[in-house]
C-alpha cells in the first residue's frame, strides 16, 4: 500500500482568530481558562512577577466585563476587562477540544483530523490527533470523499 504524506494546516487557539472579531465573545465562559501575555506596569501580576505569559479563570460575566483571577497566582486579587476589547479577544484557550468547541464549523470530523491541527505552544489539545505532518494510506482517500476535501489533500500533499 503506498503511503502520502500530508501537511496538516493549523489553526491558531488565538479567541478572535479561531471564532472570528464577531463571535469571539460567545466563547469567553466562566470558569474556563486562558493564556494572556501581560505587559502593563500598572498590572499587579507584572508589578509581582514581571511579563510574560499568565494563565487566567473567568469567575464571572456581567454588565459588558468578565472578571478573571490568575489559576497559578492566588495571591494576586480579581481582575476584570471589558468583554469587546483587545484583551479578551487575544486570550488563548489554554484548553481545546475541537469536536466539542468546533463541531459542525469543521465539516466531517473524521476527514478533519486528517486535515487540520492546532497551535499546542500554549493550549491543551485535547482527543484530536494534532501532529502537523501525517502518513496516510492510498485507501484512506476514500475519506476525502467531495471535491473539496480532494482539492485540500492534493493542495497539502508532501513530495518527496
């Protein structure tokens, strides 16, 4: 059986990059985590601990704000933003599980995990197959079963 290489294409765990500058919002939940990289003197984490990446909690959501505490930093006190701002539409879910976060918006889910992979430099990602350069069978093409999948396998196809 002969064997095709293909490159997979990764999507970023970026809010607004994986739902869109519209929607992002509708995917901001309490008690869910993120990654933001805080640079701001007048942050208390930054004042603390210096900049970088810090992973936040949404404890709740009200009147436009979420409020957020730091998971690793419990000695840092409640935060909040503005739920339409720059901030929470950059935050990166530090956990994803694309057939419960994404379902229907990635088309056939098992022709999509041959397909598409997710930026894991800061998320967990989770019951997906998210190496970014796969090995399949011949027969397995059976699965790229439209002539948009067939176009994407051929688009994506590693020579050697």
């Amino acid at each position: 059986m002969k064997k095709i290489k293909l490159k997979k294409t990764q999507f970023s765990t970026t809010l607004y990059k994986l739902f869109g500058k519209d929607n992002y919002q509708t995917h901001l939940e309490v008690g869910r985590e993120y990654w933001w990289y805080f640079t701001s003197q007048d942050s208390d984490i930054v004042n603390k601990y210096g900049t970088g990446w810090y992973k936040i909690k949404i404890t709740y959501i009200r009147s436009g704000c979420l409020f957020y505490i730091f998971s690793d930093y419990p000695d840092i006190k409640e935060n909040f933003c503005p739920v339409n701002c720059f901030m929470a539409s950059t935050f990166v879910l530090a956990e994803i599980d694309p057939v419960k976060d994404l379902g229907e918006s990635l088309g056939n889910i098992e022709t999509a995990k041959y397909k598409y992979c997710f930026d894991d430099k800061l998320t967990i990602v989770k019951n997906w197959p998210n190496e970014r350069k796969i090995e399949i069978d011949e027969d397995l093409l059976k699965k790229f079963n439209d002539d948009i999948d067939f176009l994407w396998l051929m688009t994506n196809k590693i020579d050697e």
